[in-house]
C-alpha cells in the first residue's frame, strides 16, 4: 500500500562533476605554482591546485590531437602543437588563440620548451631535426639537424648568456648545441637507453642526467666530462635536485653536495647523494600495492604506481608526481607527505557511494584494484589500495564512515573514514568465494554484518565483530557465516531490507529470490521466487517505506513486486537498453534508474509516469546513489564522467510561484497605466512581460485616442533598443493577421522613418522579421487595391445618377435634402465596405446591393426615375 501522501521530487540540476582531465603526456606546473597544465587529447586543462577545479580548457579548432606543449617561464604564453602541424599561441587566461602557424617539421613535434627570457622557444620533432622560434618578433631563428631518430628532450642552459640548447633523441645521446653558431658543441654519452630528464644545478655548472637503462649521470658541463654514474636500480623517468639552501637533515642529507631525487618505474620517491652514490632516502608509501608480477619485471611495468613525471614546486617547497594511472599527487618537503592527489582519468566508473557524516566525501570504484575517495568540496582525492583485481562493487552502512568494497580478487574489504581527518584504512577482510565478488550490501539497522553475491552462485553472509578496528595494523579476518547456493549463474545483486530481516537477491538466470536473514547464526531460508524479467536481473532494492521491492532488468524493465504473494505491482518501460542500477527517492514513491543507454530516469511510482529523464553521460550509467536526506543524487558511468545532481523541485517551485506572482502584480499595474493613459509605461511593461497580445492592445488604444498617430510615433521612438527589437518582432507576427496589419503597419511606418537601415540592422533578428515583413504586406496591398478599383464603381454609378421629369419650385429644397442624407449614407457604407471587409467578392455584392437600396429610396421618396 503505497502512502496517500508525500513530497515528490521532479527536477534535478548538476552540481557538480568529476571528468576526466588528464590522459597521459606532458604536465607542466605555472611559475606561480598555482595551476597544472596538462594534456587530455584535444585540449590542454588547466587545473587550480587550490580547488581541484578545471579553470580553463585549451582545446584545438581542427579537433586534432596535441602532442606537446610548452608555458613561458613568465606564464604568459602558451604554445601547443598538434598532429596537424600547426603551431598555436594562446592567451590561456581567456582561452583565445592569438596567433597560429605551420611548423617547418615534416612529422608532429614530441618535445618542446621555453628559454628563461621566454622569448625563445625550441621544438624537437620526430624527424631528428630541432627548430628555434622567437616568438616575439615572430619568426624562426635557427634549424639543427644531426640528431638520430624522435627529438624527445629539449632544455635550454639556466645561463641565458650561454646560449646552449641541451637535447636528447633515439640515439641515447645529449647533444649540446650553441645557438651563437648553429653548431654541436659536443656529444655526452653515458645512457644505453633514451634520456628521460635533466636538471641542471643552480650555478649551471653540473647536470644531472636520467634514463630508462637504471642509471643517473652527474655532468661537469664546463669539462663536459662525467663526474659520477649512479645506479639507481629502477627505470627513472624524471629527476629533480634538491634545493641546495634548504635544511633536509630529517631525511638523511647532511652535506652539501648534490642530492637529487628519482622517481621511476617503483613508484618510490628516492633521495640520492651524487658524491657517494648512495641513497639516504626512500619514501615509505602508506601501503604497498601488491607486485604485479616478478622481481624483475613485473614490478617494473605492472605497478599501477609506478612514476611518469616528477616537477619540483620550490617557492612552497614541494613536488608534484604523476604516476602511470594519469594520478597527480603532491607532496610536502622535507618529510614527503601526501598533501593534495587528483585523479586525471577514472577510466570506466563501476559504482559510486556517498560517504562521510554529512555526505561530503563519495567513494569510487573503478576499472582498477584501487578505490578513490574524493573530497566533493576540493576534488582531492585519495586512493586506497588493497584489492588486487578490479573492484566491482560498493556499499556503505547507515553511519556513513564504514563502508564495504568486493572485488574480482575472490575478496570482500570493509574500510573506516575517520570522520575528523578523513583518512581511510582498511579495517576487516574476507576471503572464501571461489570466484569474483560481483555485488555486496550490508546491515542497515546496526554495523553488525556483510552479504556478498559472486560469480560462483553463492551469497555468503559475513559476521562483524562488535568492536572494529580503528586502524589497517589490526586487520580482522572475516568468516562467513552462511553459504547459500542461492542461483544457477552469476549473482548481480543483494540487497538488505530496512529491519535487517530480509534479503533479496537478483541473478543472470532471470530471477530475483527473497530469503529470510533469520537470527545470528542461522541458516538463509528461501521465501519466495520473483518471476517475469526476459533477461538477467541487473539490480534489486527494497522500498524504505512499503512492503515492496524493485528490479531492473536486462530486458529495460523495472518491476516492482509484493513481499506478500511475490506477485508484480507495476511495470516501468522507457529506457531502450538494460537498465543497471535503481534507488528508491522521495521516501519510496518514487524510483531513479540508470541505464545501459546512458539515460537516469525519475519515475513516479503511484502514476506509472517518468517526470524527469537526464541526460548527461554517454555510455552505461553503472553507480547511482542518494543522499540519506534524498537532496542529492550521484551518477557515474563508463564514460569516466561522475556527476552530482542537486534536487531542485522546491527552488523550482519556489521560482514559479513567485513569477506568477509578479505576472499578477504586472497586469494589474499595467491595467492602471492603460486607465491613466500612461502609454509608455504601459508598453515597455507590456514587453517585458513578453504578452504579445497584451502589446497590441496598449498599441490599438494609443491609435484610438486623440492624435493617435503621432502619440504612437512620440510613444515607440521612446522605447529601449531591447524593446524596439521586441516590437519588430510581434509586428512580424501581428502583420500575417488581416485584423491586426493596420497596428503592425502604423508601429513599422515609425521604425522605417526615423530609424536608419544600419540602425535598424543592428537589432537581433532584424534581418529575418523584415523579410518575413515583406510578402505580407505585398498581400495585404493588392487586397485593397481591388477593394479600391470595386468602390470606384459606386462613384462611377453616382456619377451618372440622372433626375428627370418636371419638379416643382417649392420641393426643391427637401429634395436636395434628401439627396445630401442619401450621399451621406452612401460613403458611410463605402468607407465600412473599405475597412471592414477583406473579401473582395462579398464586398463588391455589397456595393451592388446598396447601390439597388439606393436607387428604391429615391424612387419611393420623391418619385424620381434615374438613368
């Protein structure tokens, strides 16, 4: 029985969103450390740091891939390259292109950079050759050739006055140019493998150099000799020098000499000493993702966290890393903490939750072995690890700060947010399916047990200790309770009834069974079968309110269904695809249900209706999940895109009572401005009510008084710009309307007299309400052409009217009455025929039929005959 009444939602806005921004490539980090500049196909983001927002958005017209670009050290210009061969300046603070040209390079640019006056800019393309351009005076300045293979690396020396480009290709090697000559000076080989970075010491006279063949390489640039080859065991691919005036005593660097940081294939932060070639500092990460393969190798590739770039922030004394997942993550010195993660790229969004005690955080779920909790308020992130293989689905119990996560690694996690700091450890785990964990849900009432669904056909339910654990040291070791071989294929989904009674739970074999939880340690006892979907059950849900329950099907129907003869209620068909996920809202009497189609839908559960459909992903809408208070809503799909929808209905409604509101006020105002003969006043709030009707209504009673035409002109030349383009445009309309021309007419013989053509052109949509203007009143003149040539024939007939026969002296005077009373009458009816009348026809049988009533009243009044 469903309630008689409630409050129903029925409009829902995006608050925000979480998108991808980043895909891989280059990032680079602005002067004043607070934006990153990051490559996502097409366009360059530009990421506050402060905010986690993306506050610019670079994109390429021709729609073409960027394959590098490079900020000015004064964060002025920026210049991205793309595989059409075009080279373009932005003023990225507008997001405007300022300038664009062809790149001389035969192939698309892989690397280039600014020098320190940010005048020059060098770009090192893969067909070997490296092209200098002054981006000032707007030319090319120098072509160098002689490298082998992809120019993937180009710095400039620190010293301007050097004048030396530094570069690295295919061939291993560093080439060191002096722009003065065009010339290489010399050839630095160490590497057996492509040079990734360089960083050059303050005074410029040591570099230190990096590569994927294990080993860093101190230069002395003025000998141009090796100083030191430091094996660092791991494929680095950025290296950064410590600040040399900084303490870093905490970490083990006690002297002076140079240290520098690699960050590479293990995704350990590493602090070595280049006179000793020893590492005084590795990073302790807060919990080591398993190895993904063997010593060797599969710890070098397989590391989700392994490190592609690594960006020194020296004014705040910090460092950027970006690891191989297209994560960027921050990190304070001297003592290496985590202080700010933002996540590039989600990859397809499995299921998302919101957690935290005022639903302020939401916990992510990806195509991935990590979990991501993201701060709503910044888009900070933190991500757990734990599972091993990709987490499928989540749930999170009623206090919001304990949440559960299943995997395809045969495991159920339960993890703690503290409410305070907000950081997340896993406290309990569990581990005897025999196959991957494909759904999970927990008690509603209290934190006391865990149900999973897997692949094996197995529901499992796992008992909570009473006391958690408050940290992952301690880790508690669940055992299931029940085993229940509950379908014969994949189980999707389970769900727990409010009172922590019942459980339900729907399979691939097209149906959804409802079991009884019983006491604590008994046994599932199967109470009933819900039968009628065509294809697998994608999700079940029981109602907060009623004894019902819902599913969603493969077939794109939702059902809802009596727990009391398992009967089907009702049945929801809209969307065209399998429909995945559904939540009952508004305290059950409505349902919100996401789709394969990339569609959410709001039904009203007692009308059958759909109220809202929306529309705002592009591939499976797989998580869906509302707020314990039902304001919000959060959508995530397979198009990596996480979207937070506000309930907007009250503010709607609010909004629309309060305009009709104000319409009411208006037409009363405006009634007593047409009483008081306030003509302007009337109109300009006829038109900003945008009635139409109401308008021409101010404009016939303007023409109706006194000295109509010219108060209608002294009325329109005083509108608004904004309101002579409203008065054009109803006078297109009121003109296809034969009773409304002659007001349409009178208010465009204003505008063409006093308004010039390049002022009347200016108004939007001019252009189009005048031609529109145009074959209409071509209709409405040749209309009353023929009126007029059929009214010439009265007067010809009058014309030749003849008075014959002798008349007396003393009649003459009332005859000539009578006549004048007779003309009278007959340029009434002519002038009537004239205004009233727009069928030609019908007037011109008027005319005949006054003209033989005419010639009656003479011959009955004064016996008269007429030729």
């Amino acid at each position: 029985k469903l309630p008689l009444f409630f409050s129903s939602s029925c409009s829902y806005a995006v608050s925000s969103t979480i998108e991808p921004f980043y895909k891989g490539g280059k990032v680079q980090i602005s002067k004043d450390e607070k934006f990153i500049f990051c490559t996502c196909g097409t366009r360059v983001n530009v990421l506050q740091i402060v905010t986690g927002k993306i506050v610019h958005s670079i994109e390429q017209d021709d729609q073409e891939d960027i394959t590098s670009f490079a900020l000015s050290l004064d964060d002025e210009i920026l210049v991205t390259a793309s595989k059409a061969l075009l080279l373009k300046q932005w003023d990225w603070k507008q997001a405007q292109c300022t300038r664009s040209w062809r790149a001389i390079h035969n192939v698309p640019i892989a690397s280039m950079t600014f020098d320190p006056t940010s005048t020059l800019l060098a770009t090192g393309g893969c067909d070997g050759t490296i092209k200098l351009w002054d981006v000032v005076k707007q030319y090319c300045t120098h072509n160098l050739k002689g490298s082998s293979g992809v120019v993937h690396l180009v710095e400039f020396h620190p010293d301007i006055s050097l004048l030396q480009l530094f570069s690295s290709a295919s061939d291993c090697g560093i080439r060191m140019w002096d722009l003065r000559s065009s010339q290489c000076l010399c050839v630095l080989q160490s590497h057996y493998s492509p040079v990734t970075s360089l960083a050059f010491t303050s005074d410029g006279a040591s570099m230190v150099s990096s590569g994927r063949d294990k080993i860093c390489t101190v230069w002395d640039l003025k000998s141009r000799t090796t100083r030191r080859t430091v094996p660092v065991y791991e494929a680095v691919e950025s290296v950064v020098l410590l600040p040399e005036d900084e303490d870093f005593s905490e970490i083990g660097v006690k002297t002076k000499e140079i240290h520098f940081i690699t960050a590479g294939s293990k995704g350990v932060l590493r602090v070595w000493d280049a006179s000793s070639a020893r590492c005084v500092f590795a990073q302790t990460l807060p919990s080591a993702p398993p190895a993904g393969g063997s010593e060797e190798g599969g710890e070098e590739y397989g590391d989700p966290r392994s490190l592609t770039y690594c960006l020194p922030l020296p004014s705040s004394l910090r460092l950027a890393t970006v690891t191989a997942e297209h994560n960027i993550l921050l990190y304070q010195l001297p003592s290496f903490t985590t202080q700010q993660q933002f996540v590039g790229f989600n990859d397809e969004v499995l299921d998302v939750k919101f957690l935290g005690k005022g639903d302020t955080h939401i916990v992510v779920a990806t195509n991935s072995s990590q979990l991501k909790v993201f701060d709503l308020a910044t888009s900070s992130c933190k991500i757990l690890y734990g599972h091993t293989d990709t987490v499928l689905s989540l749930d999170v119990f009623k206090k919001a700060s304990l949440f559960v996560s299943c995997a395809k690694d045969k495991s159920v996690r339960v993890w703690r947010q503290d409410p305070d700091s907000g950081q997340v450890c896993c406290v309990a785990q569990g581990c005897s399916h025999g196959n991957a964990v494909g759904s999970i849900t927990c008690s509603r009432m209290k934190e006391s047990f865990v149900v999973s669904g897997s692949q094996d056909c197995t529901i499992k339910v796992w008992d909570l200790p009473e006391t958690i654990p408050e940290t992952d040291g301690d880790m508690f070791q669940l055992t299931a309770r029940v085993t229940e071989k509950a379908h014969d294929k994949d189980v999707n989904s389970v769900a727990v009834s409010p009172n922590d009674k019942l459980l339900v739970s729907g399979s691939q074999d097209r149906l959804a069974k409802l079991w009884s939880l019983g006491a604590p340690g008994a046994d599932l006892a199967l109470l009933g079968v819900f039968r009628g979907h065509r294809r697998g059950v994608w999700c079940v849900q029981f109602s907060p309110m009623d004894q019902v329950l819902a599913s969603s099907s493969a077939d794109g129907s939702v059902k809802l269904w009596s727990l009391q003869d398992f009967s089907c209620l009702k049945t929801f068909e809209g969307h065209d695809a399998s429909v995945l996920k559904l939540i009952f809202v508004s305290r059950g009497t409505q349902l919100l249900t996401s789709g394969s189609d990339g569609l959410v839908k709001l039904w009203t559960i007692k009308t059958n209706e759909c109220v809202k459909t929306l529309d705002a992903h592009q591939d499976k809408v797989w998580g869906l999940h509302a707020t314990r208070k039902d304001d919000r809503v959060v959508t995530a799909s397979a198009d990596s895109n996480i979207t937070v929808w506000t309930d907007v209905t009250e503010v709607e409604q609010a909004e629309e009572q309060a305009k009709q509101e104000d319409q009411i006020l208006k037409k009363q105002e405006l009634s007593n401005l047409l009483h008081e003969k306030k003509f302007l006043k009337a109109l300009g709030l006829a038109i900003s009510l945008d009635q139409p009707h109401t308008v021409l209504k101010v404009i016939k009673a303007i023409r109706q008084g006194e000295d109509g035409a010219k108060q209608l002109e002294k009325t329109v030349l005083k509108l608004r710009q904004d309101q002579k383009e409203s008065m054009l445009r109803y006078c297109a309309v009121w003109n296809t309307n034969a009773r409304s021309c002659l007001d349409a007419q009178a208010v465009i013989q204003v505008m063409l007299t006093h308004l010039s053509p390049e002022e009347l052109l200016q108004y939007q949509g001019a252009r189009a309400h005048l031609e529109g203007l145009i074959p209409y009143t071509e209709r409405h003149m040749q209309r009353i052409g023929r009126l007029l040539q059929a009214s010439m024939f009265l007067d010809y007939m009058w014309q030749k009217m003849r008075v014959t026969g002798g008349l007396k002296h003393n009649t003459h005077q009332s005859q000539s009455r009578a006549y004048t009373n007779d003309f009278q009458m007959f340029f009434q009816i002519k002038s009537l025929s004239l205004v009233k009348h727009k069928d030609n026809v019908f007037c011109s049988t008027l005319m005949y039929d006054v003209i033989g009533s005419m010639q009656q009243s003479l011959i009955l009044q004064h016996g008269l005959k007429t030729q």
